[in-house]
C-alpha cells in the first residue's frame, strides 16, 4: 500500500431554502423534502496518518468550542471508525479541526467536519475510496453528511440523505446571526414539530416555487418561497428568535428564516452591499453577524502536503 498524505479539506454550512417536513416514519426518522445550499462559512479537517489518533480543535472568536465533543465522541472519531471499517483496517490519525460554523446551530457543522474527515481520512491513509462509497459512508454518519460532501444547491430526499444537485442561477447573498446563547438540539426540534403538528402528512410539502425562484436568479422572488417546517418548533423552544427574525427584516433584509433547526437565523439580501448594509445594522444590536454567499462547493481539498 503507497503512503498516503498529510491533507486539509474544506466542507461548508448549509442553509435548508425548502424544508418540508412529514409525519415520523417507522425508524423514527422524519421524511423530507427540502432543498440545501452550501455557504460560505467553512471548517477545515487537516488529517495526519500517525501511531495513534488524536483531535485537536482549533474555533474562530464566534464559535463555542465547550459544544464540541472530544474525547472519542466527536462524529470525526465516528467517521474514521466506519470508513476504516469499510477498509478492514483501523485508521490512526491525528486531526486538526478548525471550526467557523456555529455549533449546534441548525448549519450542519458537525456534517460538514465528518464529510470534510472523510475526503481527509482517505487522502492521508491513500485509501481511494470510490464517490459511491464515501456517500454511502456519508448517509450513515447522519442525514446531512451526504450533501456536506457535494456542496452547490441541491434537493435533499428520504430523511435529507438522498441528494440531487438543482439548477441554480443565482448568486445569493445572506447575512448570518448565531445564537447569542445555547445551541438547540435538532432531536429536540423535531419532538417538538411532532407536538405541534401531530397532523403533518406522511409526504412532505415539495418545493416546486422554490425550484422555479432558484432557476430565475431572482433574490425577491427566492426571498418570498423559502420555507421552514422547523422553524415553528424552533420558535416555540426559543421565542427570542422571533424578534431577531423581525430586527433582520426591519434592517433590509428580504427575508429571514431559521436555518434548519435552528437557532441560527438567516437573512437573505439583494445584493451584497445590501448584506453588507443589513449585517451593519444588525451588529447594533448583536454580539456576532456574519456574511455569507451561496452556492459554494462541497468538501475539497485544500491542501494536500505532496512528499510530507
Ligand atoms: O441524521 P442525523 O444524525 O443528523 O439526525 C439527528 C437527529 O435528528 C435524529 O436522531 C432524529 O432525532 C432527527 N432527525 C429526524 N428526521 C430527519 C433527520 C433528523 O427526525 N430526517
């Protein structure tokens, strides 16, 4: 077997555009029908082949790293346990994990460290994994891991795992407001969507306006069919969020929505400058805002340490 490579790869936050959400199926699962965008706040996976593992964490000033398991329990240790297993060998690594998405924020920063350690895992081991594989690998690790790995804007189906790219002609800009406190656990999102909608429909609501917006490139007519089945559960747990989703729209932002469970909201803008505009005036009032733009590339690698 060739020596594999010291590599660093990228994965990114995804905002759901289209969340429609069904009744609980047998496993527990929910069926969805959503649609993802990856955007451009990032966290890096540098992977090591050494004699034994190790996971070091590395967070911007705006993420709370007390959220992020180490210890063996992180869904990294997780993703190197099932992509070794997929080898039939165990895969010592040390790990480096640099993150700027916000913990447990509804973002999907833990599927975007285990795609990112998949792509990592295999370039530092040289294991040549085939696509096929990583996102069978990808699908277990969680329903968000899948789209992780291929990135752009994509419709998402069965519990989120079954991934499609979709035409997408826009280049959209949002304005991005952690929590200002804790996470929110999407388990307990979701308990509470079932308490809320013990009604909801075994199919979930499809996305057809949002498909149509998306393919037009047009921020307003974007703006107008995001959808959110989460997001009632998310503000009946955290009503505060309601008021922030109001301050955003009152600062010029077209639109603002949870992100998937939550408690990130999201703004969308017109432009840039109209981000640029809205993140300002936001700042007013909170400690952290950020900007990001969408679509952006799933995991890739960023530096692969040839002859290291
Ligand atoms: O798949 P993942 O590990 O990200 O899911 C975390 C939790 O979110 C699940 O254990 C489940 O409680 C909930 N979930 C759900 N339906 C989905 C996706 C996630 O109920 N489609």
């Amino acid at each position: 077997m060739s020596a594999g490579r010291p590599t660093t790869v990228r994965a990114a936050a995804k905002v759901n555009l289209h969340l429609g959400v069904g009744a609980p199926r047998e496993d527990g699962f929910h069926p969805l029908d959503t649609v993802y965008q990856a955007v451009s706040l990032y966290d890096d996976v540098l992977a090591t082949a050494a004699e034994e593992s190790s996971l070091e964490l590395l967070t911007a000033d705006h993420v709370d790293g007390a959220g992020v398991p180490l210890g063996g329990d992180n869904i990294i240790d997780r993703a190197a346990e099932l992509l070794g297993a997929h080898h039939g060998r165990e895969l010592t690594t040390r790990i480096h994990l640099t993150k700027s998405i916000p913990v447990a924020g509804g973002m999907a920063g833990g599927s975007a460290d285990a795609a990112a350690a998949l792509v990592a895992l295999d370039r530092a081991h040289d294991l040549r994994t085939s696509d096929h594989d990583l996102l069978a690998i990808a699908a277990e690790l969680g329903s968000d891991v899948p789209f992780a790995l291929i990135g752009g804007t994509a419709q998402g189906l069965g519990r989120g795992e079954l991934v499609t790219p979709v035409a997408d002609n826009g280049e959209w800009w949002w304005v991005v407001a952690p929590s200002d406190g804790e996470g929110l656990s999407t388990p307990a999102v979701y308990r509470r969507f079932d308490e809320l909608r013990p009604d909801a429909p075994a199919t979930p609501e499809d996305p057809t306006e949002l498909l149509d917006a998306l393919a037009t490139g047009e921020p307003l007519r974007l703006a107008r069919s995001l959808h959110n089945d989460l997001q009632e559960a998310a503000l009946d747990l955290r009503p505060e969020l309601g008021d922030l989703l109001d301050l955003g729209e009152r600062a010029g932002a077209l639109r603002g929505i949870v992100s998937g469970s939550g408690p990130t909201c999201v703004f969308l803008c017109e432009s840039r400058a109209g981000a640029m505009a809205t993140a300002e005036a936001l700042r007013a009032e909170r400690d952290v805002v950020l900007l990001a733009c969408g679509p952006v590339a799933g995991a890739h690698v960023l530096l692969d340490q040839a002859g290291a």
